[in-house]
C-alpha cells in the first residue's frame, strides 16, 4: 500500500450561489488553500457541508478538486454517510477519480454496536484500496465513539487502515490509541481534527485538519510549524487565537465559517438549508468576536 503523511490539511468549503454548487468560487477557494501553505485538501468535510450534498455533487466537487490541485498537493476524499453501501461507493469513486486517502466518520444516525463499526470501515477501506483515516466526532455522531479495540481490530483487518483523525479532544483516549495502534503499525497516524494543536501534538498527533484555515490560513502554518518543531512556548500566543476560532466556529458551525470566510473577503455564499441564514445580528455578533484574534491582523484578505 502506498505510504501518506497527512501533515497540514485545509478543509475546503462549498459555496454556493442561489442553493447551486459555485464551481468558478471553487477554483479560486482551490487555488487560495494551496497558495497559503496547505498540504493537502479535504473535500468535502462536514465543513464543507458534504452531509447537505446529494452523492452526484459530492463526486463532482471531488473530481474538481482533484483536478485543480493536480501536481501541487494530496486530496483526502470524505466518504462519510450512513449506509456502508453508499460509503463504499463513494471509496470506490474516490480510488477511481485519484484521490490520494480516504476519511470515514462512523455512520451518520445510526448507533451500530462495535462490531458493525468494524466492519463498516473495513468495507471502506477495501473499497478504497487506498489509506483510511477513521474521523473520530462524538459530539457530531449522537454520541457514537471510535474506541481503542476498535481501531485495533480494524488494523488488523485491513492494511489500509493509516490512521485517526479526533475531534474528541479526549486526550486520554489519544494517547491510549497512537500508544497501541503504533506498537503493531509503528506508521500509524494520529491527527488532530480541531485547531488544539499543541496538546494534540503533544500527545501524539502528527497531522493536523484545519477547518478554520479558511479565516486564517496563516495562523495555521505558522502554529503547526513551531508545534511540528516542538516549539511550544512561541507557539502559545497563536494556539490562543487558533482556540478562539475553534471555539467561536463550533458555536456558529459551518454557517457560521462561511460568515467569517466573507468577512476576510472570500465570499462563499449562504450554507444550504437547514443551516440557518446568517445576517444581521449574528454577522455583527461573528464580526465582533473576530476582532479579538491578533493574528487576523497580518492576514491577507480577499481570495
């Protein structure tokens, strides 16, 4: 199987334009990502509204995506859904359009014992035959965790399993899969799914998704080169300012994103319903809060 380091990941979003997929935004948002230090793309993550986005524009974004970013970086294809058989067919899409990785969260709705679990990424990954990334977002998935014997059944199932992604922030749970998972895979990956850097690196984590790189891509590179390099106290101030973000994000959610995305002049629409509109109050509310983040003073505005 080929070998992928993960490293750097912006999430792109989706914009739209009256409720349609705005390819030619697309491009530039492509173009922007890689400009500002990304090492490889996700499409389309929950960020990018991929749960709001029929099977045929899923494939088609990526397909877009990867032809864009040909030559220059990596992109990790989201197959992410309910049902095995449509995750499997969108692995299967992604091998086929030259994705580089595949990531899963565990099915949307459902609460499958562990054992299905397992085999609900294995058939991914084999689908995919390419590496896998397990997304673990309890707080997304009604609660449903990614455990350690989880993971642990899963590489030993499948040679494709490359690592975790975690948006958990359960550090304990972090320490215990990267310590496990590496003693019988030592190339297996841990990634941070949120802007918590330092403690996820100091944890473990190798590779970062960066959903926030959208307001502030050079925050970003600059906090995950100095964590990369251990350097965690001038890394301090910009882990503050990359948590206010995180925070402020997660409030608002990817609706949210896209307010901060046209404040720093890249326009990427109104999120689909049943994201809320966001104006008014609200934009003023995010437009405010953003103000406290020093680091937005050095970032470049506009696409």
């Amino acid at each position: 199987m080929t070998k992928f380091h993960f490293g750097l990941v912006h999430a792109p979003l989706t914009p739209f334009v009256n409720g349609k997929i705005d390819f030619e935004t697309f491009d530039k948002a492509i173009d922007f990502h890689i400009a500002q230090g990304a090492e490889g793309l996700a499409i389309p993550t929950h960020a990018g509204e991929s749960v709001s986005l029929p099977v045929a524009e899923r494939k088609a974004l990526l397909e877009r995506a990867i032809k864009k970013a040909a030559g220059r970086v990596p992109v990790i294809a989201n197959v992410s859904e309910a049902g095995t058989g449509i995750a499997v067919d969108l692995a299967q899409h992604a091998k086929a359009a030259g994705a580089a990785a595949v990531m899963a969260s565990v099915p949307y709705y459902w609460t499958p014992p562990d054992s299905m679990l397992i085999e609900h990424f294995a058939a991914i990954a084999e689908a995919a035959s390419l590496p896998t990334y397990l997304y673990n977002s309890p707080h997304e998935m009604n609660n449903v965790k990614i455990k350690t014997p989880v993971v642990m059944a899963l590489i030993a199932k499948s040679s494709y399993i490359a690592g975790l992604i975690d948006v958990s922030m359960d550090w304990q749970f972090m320490i215990e899969v990267i310590a496990d998972a590496s003693r019988v895979k030592p190339d297996f990956q841990l990634v941070a799914g949120t802007e918590y850097m330092i403690s996820a690196h100091a944890t473990g984590a190798t590779g970062f998704l960066a959903p926030t790189a959208i307001v502030a891509p050079q925050l970003m590179k600059k906090l995950y080169e100095h964590v990369c390099k251990e350097k965690y106290k001038e890394a301090h101030d910009l882990q503050v300012d990359a948590a206010f973000l995180y925070r402020l994000f997660d409030k608002h959610g990817a609706a949210g994103l896209k307010v901060g995305a046209k404040l720093m002049a890249r326009d990427c629409g109104q999120a689909r319903p049943p994201l809320p509109i966001m104006d008014g109050v609200v934009v003023d509310e995010i437009a405010h809060e953003l103000t406290k983040v020093k680091a937005l003073a050095t970032e470049k505005r506009g696409w």
